[in-house]
C-alpha cells in the first residue's frame, strides 16, 4: 500500500540534466537557439504558426492580453467587455484588470468546471467584445457551443490553457481555437522547464507584436519584414529602439533547452495521465458522496476534482482533515468563486445573475493531483480512504 499521494511528481531524468549541461557548456544563458527551438517544436506540436515563449503562463496571459490593445487597428480598448468565467486562476484575471477591462463574471457548470454555458448564453450582449474560454483542470470547452453563439457577433475568443496541455475537442488542440492560446511550463503541469509559458497564434501582426512586448518593447527581437515597425538595416540603432510599451517576460535558456526533451516526452505523459484518469473515474463515478469532473471531449487531466454532494453528510474540513492524515495532497479547485476574493475591489466588473456553482464549488470543492506516473496504488489507496 502507498504511504503518499503527492500533488505532482517531477518529469525530469538524465535528458533534462543533460540539457541543462548543454546550456552551461555553452555559458550563454539567456535566451537563445534552445528556446528558439522549443517554440518551433511546440508549434509544430500545435499544428499552429507561431509560439512565442516566455517566463511563466501569467506573463502569457499579460501580453497576450496586451497585444490586443497594439494591433494597428485596436481589438481591445479600455473599457471593453470581457466575458470570464467564475473560476479560474488569479493571472486569467489580473491582465484583463491591469488594462482596464470590464470584466463579466459567469457560473460554471458543477460537472465540466467550465463554463455553464445556459448563463454565458444569456450573458453575451451588444457591449461583449472577447470571451476568456478557460479550459479548467485539463478539460476543453464546448467549442461549438461557444462558436454558435458568438457567430455573427463582433466577439472573438482569447484562451487560456495553462492547466490544459494535450487536452483535444474533436482532435483540435486545446490552446488553438482563439485568436491566441495561453500554455504554463509550470513544475506541476503537463511539462516542466522549471518556469516558463507560451503564447501561440497564427496571426502574423499579433506574433510579431508578442515578440516586441517579451523583449522590452524594442524592436531588436524583430524580422527585418515586420507589422509593427519599419526596422532598417542598422543594428547599433535597433539595438535600443523602442516601440511599444513593453515588459521583459523572457525565458531562460535553460527553460528552452529542457522543454525541447520535455517535448518529445509529452504524448507518454499525456498517455499516462489518460490511464490515471481512468481507474480515478472508474472507482469515483456514481459516487454516493462525490461529484467528479465530466470530460468534455479528451481531456488531459491535470488533476482529479471531488465536489462534496449536496445530499452528502461529509463536511470538506472532514475530508481535507482525512487526507493529511493519509499523507494525501490536495488543494481547492483552482480559486474557488475568484470574485469572493478582496481583490475584486480593484476591479471593474459585474457578476451576471447568480454564481451559485461556482460559490458552492468554492465551499464543498478540492482536488487531488494527476501525474505523468501510474498512480494505480495512489488512486485505490484514495477510494479507501474516502469509502
């Protein structure tokens, strides 16, 4: 029997050791050919043109969302509408804030952890510019049902799939139905560089600007060829020629030359963690005392969520109290109802009708981890404990 039942376990053996030599051996390490590389291979991955690689997937989300506000005609401005849903992580929102967005809160379905799509229906209006379609705990939204109703309105799609890495809806890769998709390279996720994230797009004029805002807004990192500046032949002035008002949100060489071994490890991690998901859902289905998360379509599930039914006796201080006690991590869902945060007083937004799922995911919820390792032992030691 297990004597643990960690949140995440490490990705890494010799290959990524090996990789971080590499990189010392060379004694260049910011941002370079390893990253360059990865991007490549990562698009190729996504069956996308362009990937764009930075430190972490908040700062991902800060200049995907910055983008949009560069582009020569502005696809966002101060003000605009967003559509997000109640639960997701801190930097979802925090970007669309710091840009002064309008930001409209939206239940979640208590199944799926996405959105529930009857109440984001009725909370599309004429002022809706982007819908934020996060794809929660490795499980892809209903795309169609989303398109459908944005179809022949002036919306477009922004996502975010930091937790959702080799998830698929109808073959598609999570992370590619917007006009640009969100990864994290995080410790805990699907892949591990340490730190690091993407951006990913097929839209040149979004690409290049991505590439101006990781680097300071300069225009140094550009193609000669380019949508954003008249970059000439001189590189003493493009060397600090500045156009945009950006961040430095750059990797570290070491983060790219891991995630190229990571890379070719990821459909066995993705396999595994499909297998995981099997037996979890096999001994929790039709639980007396549990709902567990719906699959959408081909989830890559990062973790396994237990929403404490409402005709259940159990209290989630109980179970939480049950699982430290049997060395067994666990974690709320993600933020819980974000909005019950004391953040909020620094926002702009407003909740559409009610957030009943999302408040009582956030009183009754937690998750237990997933990993790109056979957790058999793990998960039977878990259906014990909580019988």
């Amino acid at each position: 029997m297990t004597s643990s039942y960690p949140l995440a376990t490490s990705t890494w053996d010799d290959k990524e050791l090996d990789a971080i030599q590499s990189v010392i051996d060379k004694d260049i390490f910011t941002m370079g050919d390893s990253v360059k590389q990865f991007e490549e291979d990562f698009a190729k991955f996504l069956n996308k043109k362009h990937c764009v690689m930075v430190s972490s997937g908040s700062t991902a989300n800060l200049i995907a969302t910055a983008a949009l506000f560069y582009t020569k005609n502005p696809m966002l401005k101060r003000g605009d509408e967003v559509i997000v849903p109640a639960v997701s992580w801190s930097t979802t929102y925090f970007p669309l804030q710091q840009y002064g967005l309008k930001l409209k809160f939206v239940d979640i379905d208590l199944e799926t952890l996405n959105y529930d799509l009857a109440a984001f229906a009725s909370a599309i209006s004429s002022d809706t510019k982007m819908i934020m379609v996060v794809n929660l705990l490795g499980n892809p939204n209903d795309f169609d049902a989303i398109n459908k109703l944005i179809v022949d309105k002036d919306i477009f799609i922004l996502e975010d799939n930091c937790e959702s890495m080799g998830a698929e809806y109808k073959g598609k890769q999570a992370g590619t139905f917007g006009v640009m998709g969100t990864f994290s390279t995080f410790f805990s996720h699907h892949m591990a560089t340490m730190e690091g994230g993407f951006v990913t797009t097929d839209d040149e004029e979004l690409y290049h600007i991505l590439l101006s805002m990781r680097a300071h807004g300069w225009t140094r990192n550009l193609p000669k060829e380019n949508r954003v500046s008249n970059k000439n032949d001189d590189w003493f002035t493009e060397s600090f020629r500045f156009v945009l008002p950006g961040y430095n949100v750059r990797p570290v060489e070491m983060s790219g030359a891991i995630g190229v071994e990571q890379l070719k490890k990821l459909p066995s991690f993705l396999k595994q963690r499909r297998e995981n998901a099997k037996l979890f859902v096999e001994l929790f289905d039709n639980h007396p005392d549990f709902i567990i998360q719906k699959d959408i379509d081909n989830s890559s599930w990062f973790g396994f969520s237990l929403i404490i039914k409402p005709t259940s006796k159990l209290k989630r201080t109980d179970v939480i109290k049950k699982l430290q006690e049997n060395n067994i991590d666990c974690r709320p869902i993600v933020t819980g109802n974000f909005t019950r945060n004391e953040v909020m007083k620094f926002f702009d937004y407003e909740i559409h009708q009610e957030l009943k799922n999302a408040d009582y995911l956030h009183d009754n919820g937690l998750f237990v981890g997933n990993s790109q390792v056979c957790l058999e032992k793990e998960i039977k030691f878990l259906g014990e404990v909580l019988s």
